[in-house]
C-alpha cells in the first residue's frame, strides 16, 4: 500500500473541473471516482426499493444496500453490523439519538454534559431534549490554554450527568478532544456517551471497539462520501431498548388501526425508503477509504498544515485560534481588523475556497470572544502548491490594505 499525493488527486474529477483551490474539506470534501461509479451503477443497474420487492431488481439493490451497512461496520470495526443505523447526517444521527435516548433515560433535574468546542449539531438537540425532559445542558468550559478543561470536566462529572457528548474533532478549531482519557472517566462517573465522529472519519481509522464509547454518529460526505447518508451506531442493548424515533414502513413488524409493534435493528429506526443510492456510496467510500494507506495521507495533511501554520505566522497581524500543533484537518485564524468575510471574499476571487463565519459553533465563538474567523481545512487530496496559494493570496491581501493605507 503506497501513498501518491497525485495519484489520489487524479481520483477526483471535481478537482480539475472546478479550477478552485479547495480549501473547505471540514464543510464537505469532494468524492473519488469510485463512488461516484458506485452510485451511477445502482441508478443504471439496479435501481430498485429495498427490502420490500419480489423481483431480482429489489433483491440486488437489496444486497447492495445491506452490503453498504456491512461495509460500513467493518470500516468502524463495530462489534455487529444491525448497530450501524443509517441516517441523514450526522445531525439527523443526533436529533434520533437526542430524542430517543432522551426520552428513555433524562428525567426532571438530570444533566447532559457536552464539551464547549461542540457543534450546533450536537448542542441544539440535546438542549431541546433536556428541556422537554425537565434537565439541564451543562457545557465543559475551555481553558485558559485553549483546550477543554480538564479539572472542570472532572468537577462536573461529580453531579453524575446521564449523558455526556463528546466531539471527537473541533470542526471549527481542527482541535481534539481527550476521548482516550475521558471516555473511560464518564463511564466510571454512570454516564452513557456520545461522540460526534463528523471530523475524524476522514482523517483517521475509528475503530469502535477500541474507542469504547456508547454511541458514535458521522456524516459521509465528510469522508469523501455522497450527501444526505450518515451513521449512527450504537450499542446493540440500548438501541434495541430505546424507543423508535420517526414512525412509518419499515419499521413495524405488525400494524393494525389500534397499535403496532415494532421492527427489530436497524430497521426499527429506519423508517420509509432509506437513501439507497447514497448509502451504497458510502459504502464505497469506505471501501475506497480502506484501500488507501491511511496513516500516509493523515501525514500528509499534517505537513499541509504545519506549512499553513507556519505560513500564517510569519504574516503580519494574523491571529490564529487554532492553539495545537497536533491539530485534525483545519486551522482558524483572524486578520487583525478585518471582517473574516472580507477575506474569505478576496480569497474567493484569487480562486481559493475557505469557510468564514462562526462556523456552526456560537457559543465556542462566545468563548473566543470573537463573531467569527476563517477556517482553512485540508483533505488529502490537496498539494502543497494550494497551500503556498492561499498563503501567497493572504500576503497580497495584507500589501493591498497597505497600499491603501
Ligand atoms: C463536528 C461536526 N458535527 C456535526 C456536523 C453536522 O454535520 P451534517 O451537517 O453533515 O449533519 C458537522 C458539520 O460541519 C461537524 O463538523
């Protein structure tokens, strides 16, 4: 297994046909040949309902849908393939999980911990769970070094929280959370545990078993995947014992007009037709994933940002809010007076795609004290040539305004 930076790049027709320096992989990455034909062959080959056909059709779009799921659980090395629920993203994961989970254990006066570099993905439908349940969302606080905080985490797991949501990447900051070390520390203190994958998947091997948190929710099209597919695993026992989520096909086992019982896993939170095509290209990005040497490209995409890193500090009044060298995937920064739209815009015109604003994290912008900054992040497929790019846009960026000044 050898990694060719260029070679890889050549997988991905977007590249070449968008002629932008794509620097937004945290929002979206874009998808390899080999999913794109995954798809295109179900929609010319195979295209069928699932589960439900008596004809040869249905049964192939069938297994190939249900391959996806196998493929998917051996990518995460998870313990049984009916734990990988197939959702929309990484929010829908959430909200199934939020209300789900929360209405079978939150009672009145309970709280769910949740780590304060967190998504609105994760915040949003847990706050409106613990609100409907009568308990309290209880953010763990940053540190004055910029990372979680440590004794505060461990302080607030005192109060014995039901739940604690952990963000395995700072899709804002790149920066991890300690889930090596905290995981094991909430499960002591009687909490179940949930981690939003959304930015590691991409860069790095999950292996569930290992991980050794209670549930685990991503989307794909933030690992080279289609979009509008996700996963949401769980432990076989609690999902088999929460309550289904949306309600319809699929995930009964009987219906009458009086009452109805419900399908087994993963069905029973599966309800109507699923998205097919997309989960069979998420399947193969995957696949595709595991092919490839994945230590190799996670070092790439730490030489692209160490470059970025040490590029953005040698400009002037450049305030990088990104504190860890060890960093996933992005780096935030600022430049000192102006609107990190304006720069976004002036990097757009140089043909260079970054992200700018609070970047679906307030209450971490709160923190940091500012309304928003610019995210510049890699995927594999990126060169170093992009990054000297960006960085060359930014410098002629700081000589117009000093020009002007
Ligand atoms: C850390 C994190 N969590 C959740 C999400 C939400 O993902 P999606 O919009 O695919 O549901 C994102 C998307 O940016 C993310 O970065």
């Amino acid at each position: 297994m050898s990694f060719d930076p260029d070679a890889l790049r050549a997988e991905f027709p977007a590249l070449s046909q968008t002629g932008t320096v794509y620097l937004d992989n945290a929002a979206t990455t874009h998808k390899p040949q080999a999913v794109l034909a995954a798809m295109t062959r179900f929609y010319q080959q195979d295209n069928a309902n699932v589960h439900r056909g008596a004809h040869r059709l249905s049964a192939r779009a069938t297994r190939a849908f249900e391959g996806a799921r196998h493929q998917l659980a051996e990518f995460l090395n998870a313990p049984a393939s009916e734990e990988v629920i197939f959702t929309g993203g990484t929010t829908d994961g959430m909200n199934l999980l939020a209300s789900s989970l929360g209405q079978m254990v939150l009672t009145p006066g309970d709280s769910v911990l949740i780590d304060g570099w967190a998504h609105h993905a994760s915040i949003v439908p847990w706050q409106q769970a613990a609100l409907r349940a009568g308990a309290q969302l209880v953010p763990i606080p940053l540190s004055e070094r910029g990372d979680l905080d440590e004794a505060a985490f461990m302080a607030l797991l005192q109060d014995k929280p039901k739940v604690v949501v952990l963000t395995q990447i700072c899709n804002a900051l790149g920066s991890r959370t300690p889930l090596a070390r905290w995981l094991p520390l909430a499960r002591q203190a009687g909490a179940l545990t949930v981690v939003d994958g959304a930015q590691a998947v991409g860069h790095e091997p999950v292996d569930l078993q290992r991980l050794g948190c209670d549930f685990y929710a991503f989307s794909g099209h933030k690992m080279y995947g289609p979009t509008g597919i996700g996963v949401l695993w769980g432990r076989a026992d609690l999902l088999d014992a929460m309550p289904p989520y949306r309600f319809g096909g699929e995930m009964i086992h009987k219906v009458s007009f009086e009452q109805t019982s419900f399908n087994t896993l993963p069905f029973k939170f599966e309800a109507g037709t699923p998205a097919i095509a997309q989960a069979i290209g998420l399947g193969a990005a995957a696949h595709w994933l595991q092919q490839q040497d994945r230590a190799a490209m996670a070092r790439h995409e730490a030489q692209l940002l160490a470059r970025a890193r040490t590029g953005l500090s040698q400009l002037d009044g450049v305030t990088l809010y990104s504190a860890f060298d060890d960093n996933v995937g992005a780096l935030a920064f600022n430049l000192d007076g102006e609107h990190h739209q304006d720069v976004g815009i002036w990097l757009d015109q140089a043909g260079i795609a970054v992200r700018c604003g609070h970047h679906c994290c307030q209450p971490l912008m709160q923190q940091l004290g500012i309304r928003g900054s610019c995210r510049m992040s890699v995927a594999a497929y990126n060169s170093e040539e992009e990054i000297e790019a960006f960085l060359a846009a930014l410098n002629d960026y700081q000589e117009f305004l000093y020009d002007d000044a």
